[in-house]
C-alpha cells in the first residue's frame, strides 16, 4: 500500500514540471532500449569466432559456454539495434537535464558500454529501482535516486514492486491485455513503441524477392521440350523446395553478417540487422524452413534431396567464409545458380547436357562478376570504404568489370557453338531461329553491366530482370524464340 501511495504523491506534488524535471529515468536494456537480446547478439558480433570459442570449450571440456562467447564478444555498440521511440525520450530526458540510466539484469560490462556510448549516467539493477541503491556503474558512479523517484520504460518483464514504484511508466510494445494490467499497477502508464512484426517484415527477412533466382528449375522443362503439366507440376515442387531452402540460407547469412550488415547504407534496414526480426526467432524459423524443403524435396525424389543438401551445405560454407575468398565466391555464386538448373533436370527426370551446363556457368559467373560490381560501385559513390567481409578493394572495379564482360562473351560463344552443332539439327525443326538469341542475350549482358557502371542497379542481376521492362521483354522473346525453335 506504501508504495501505491507513493505513486499517487508523485502526481500530485507541485509544481508538476519542476517535479519531473527532479527525476531520473530508468531504461529496460533488452527488448526496450535495445530491440535485441544481448547474448545472441554477442554469439552473432562475429560468428565464426564465437563458433571457434564455442569449439575450443567443447574440447577442453569447459562449462559456462555463453559465458565464453559473451567474454571473447566485441560488440560494435555504436550499430546496435536501438528503439527510436525510447532513444527519443531519452533525449528530450537530458534536455531537461534529467538523469538518465540503464536498468540491466545482466551482463553489467556490456551494459555500462552502452550506457558509455549513449552518453547516459550509469547503470542500475531492477533492485535497485525499489531499494534506493548505488548505481553500479564502475567507471562513472552517480549520486543514489530514493525508490519512487524516478520514471521507468519496460516491456513488462520486471517485477510489479517496479512498475508501482515509479511514478511515470512507459510500456514498449506488447498487447492490450499487458497494458491493462500494468496500468492497475500504475496508472500512468503510457504505450510507446515496440516492435510489429508483421508479414512484410517476413517478405523482407525471407527474401522473397529473390526467389525469382528459383525460377531456373524451370530451365530444363524449356531446354529438353518438356513443357507440360507432368512436368510443370515437379518443376514447381522443385521451385518451392529451393525457394524454402534459399530463405534459411538467408537468414542464416543474415546472422553471420548482422555486425557488418548494420554498417551497409541499405543493409542495415534488413529485418535482423534492424531489430524488426529478432534473432531467436530467426533461429527458430531456419529448422522448419529445412523440414519445408525436405519435404518438398522428398515428394520429388532422393536424388533431388541429396542436390538440395549439397545447396544448402555449400550456401553455409559460402556465408561462413567462401564469400571472404577473392573469386572463390564469384565461382561459388556462379556453382548455386548452376545447381538450381541440375536441380530442375533431376526433377523433371531429363538429362542435363554439358551445353547448357557450361553455357550456364559462364553465364552465372558474369551475373555474379557484375553483382560484385555494382556493390563496389555502390561503396565507391557513396565514399564507403573497403567492404570489410568481402575479400574486393574499390580498386578493384575495372578489373572485375573486365572478367564480368569476358564471361558473358563466353557464353554468348558457347551458345553460338551449340548451335552450329549437329545435336541442335536433331533436336529442333527450325534450329536457324536460335540464332536470334545471340543479339539478345548481347544486349542482356551488355546493359547489365553498363546499368551497374552508372549505379542503376541496386538488386541482384537476375532479381533486376524481373524488375526492369527491358529486360523483361529479352527474356521473353528468347523464350518464345525456344518454343518457336521446337
């Protein structure tokens, strides 16, 4: 009851202003202050460190595995993801000359880092707040603050003798329901912020933009004159297992990448890297977007499912450190758009020549030559520096631009050379027509390579050609040039 009137005495001392302005404020840390959870963001600040730590404990035998993690984590404070809405009320907080503090269970030095980046007074604990304690700031101790004299932002998670304590309360995020009830704890409760994770969050995590890439399980069904519903309808499975699996492969890269993520310009807003998503249920959705695929792939066949496996574990090694590798991720990149091909013909159960499987590497390798390309030149515009987990320096531009050109022009003479070839007199009635697909898939290339040159093309190459009218209008007069061809 004491401390129910105590709040009841802070709305009503005069003068009211004056009185708010004597007030520190107390932040929650996790999941209010910071839309993250610190522990996992200590496992992912560098993930293939945390796993040599996490081996290295597992060898020697020794407990307390997190705590190792959390001790060899440098966490980049300066590009977590903080609430804006809390961060706000912060700062209109110093502007009144408001102490300001952080409120942290756990982990004390990370939390005092934050407290010391944010320019904040000190950290406390949630006994703290109900206790009148010492802050337990080392570096810089500030004065004690009497319980219930202080306002407090949380999501709900401290104990009621907090919520009654302080005089004004701000819940981040939550339901109806929780605020109800914290409001019979306190009733100047007010709603801020909070985190919607909502299906457009998903769309963004998911990537499913990309799943355009998947459309090339449909190549075979096009190449081998298969296209009919029998054929269609595997091809399709195939789409939705790749499509399934390549989403878990991207949330996974998104974890690994989360530290230099946040200090990509657009990258940072991607649902993890922002706090839109939160980590643990990124992990939680991974294992069930493999059951998704495995499923998918197992309607199909064993042999498909054994192709999506050597998809998946190769899109692993390519976010743990392949995509580190100077050119080793360009012919990686190059090798997954191949498999997605294999992957259609296994499908569909037609055999896979080595035409279109030569054809389609020095095709992939100059898409992926000019996607590394356009993100240097990206950097380069916007006076970036280095990218620090890609194994390029800006330098390299004219270089890479060169290799990119001199792949698609390969490929343009490996399809000229198929058709030439006595296999193409066989296999279509008018095998003249395919002729024509060499001046478009000339411009397809060239225009790709000259729209990333002039920093036009945000997107993955292949993503792009669903995007541009042009290159809309290519792809579909090469398909109709092949059906024409049959």
């Amino acid at each position: 009851m004491e401390q129910q009137i105590r709040v009841r005495d802070c709305a009503a001392t005069t003068p009211k202003v004056a009185m708010a302005e004597r007030r520190a404020l107390v932040v929650d840390l996790e999941g209010v202050l910071l839309r993250s959870d610190l522990a996992q963001e200590a496992l992912f600040s560098n993930a293939a460190r945390s796993l040599a730590c996490l081996r290295d404990a597992v060898l020697g035998g020794k407990g307390a595995l997190l705590d190792q993690v959390l001790a060899a984590a440098e966490i980049d404070y300066a590009h977590l993801p903080y609430d804006t809405d809390v961060l706000n009320l912060g700062l209109a907080a110093r502007a009144q000359g408001r102490k300001i503090y952080i409120a942290a269970t756990r982990y004390p030095d990370h939390a005092t880092a934050i407290a010391s980046h944010l320019g904040f007074d000190g950290v406390v604990t949630l006994a703290d707040l109900t206790a009148g304690a010492e802050t337990t700031n080392r570096a810089n101790p500030a004065p004690p603050f009497d319980a219930g004299s202080f306002d407090y932002i949380g999501n709900g998670r401290a104990p009621e003798s907090v919520w009654r304590a302080a005089c004004t309360t701000y819940v981040v995020g939550g339901s109806d329901h929780l605020s109800k009830r914290l409001e019979l704890l306190n009733p100047s409760l007010k709603r801020i912020g909070g985190r919607d994770t909502s299906w457009r969050t998903w769309l963004n995590a998911l990537r499913v933009h990309q799943y355009a890439k998947n459309t090339l399980v449909f190549v075979p069904a096009l190449t081998s004159h298969q296209v009919n519903l029998a054929s269609l309808g595997s091809a399709f499975l195939a789409f939705m297992a790749f499509s399934a699996c390549a989403s878990s492969a991207y949330l996974l890269n998104d974890l690994f990448d989360l530290a230099a993520d946040r200090q990509h310009p657009s990258k940072r807003y991607r649902a993890i890297a922002s706090g839109a998503l939160p980590i643990s249920t990124a992990l939680i959705a991974i294992p069930i977007l493999w059951i998704a695929s495995a499923v998918a792939g197992l309607s199909i066949s064993s042999v498909f499912v054994a192709i999506l496996g050597a998809y998946l574990a190769t899109t692993m090694a390519y976010s743990l450190f392949l995509k580190k590798k100077m050119l080793v991720d360009i012919v990686t990149l190059a090798g997954l758009y191949t498999v997605r091909i294999l992957g259609g013909a296994v499908a569909i159960g037609v055999y896979l020549s080595e035409w279109l499987m030569v054809f389609s590497l020095f095709v992939f390798t100059s898409l992926a030559l000019i996607k590394r390309y356009s993100e240097l030149a990206m950097r380069q515009e916007s006076g970036l520096s280095n990218p620090v987990n890609r194994d390029y320096r800006i330098s390299d531009l004219q270089i890479v631009a060169a290799m990119a050109a001199a792949s698609g022009m390969n490929a343009i003479t490996v399809l000229s050379l198929y058709v030439s070839s006595p296999v193409v007199a066989q296999a279509y009635s008018r095998p003249w027509m395919l002729w024509l697909l060499n001046p478009l898939l000339l411009y397809w290339i060239g225009r790709a390579l000259m729209l990333a040159h002039r920093r036009e093309m945000a997107d993955d190459p292949i993503v792009y050609t669903f995007k541009d009218n042009a290159s809309r209008i290519v792809v579909l007069a090469m398909m109709c040039i092949v059906l024409a061809a049959i």
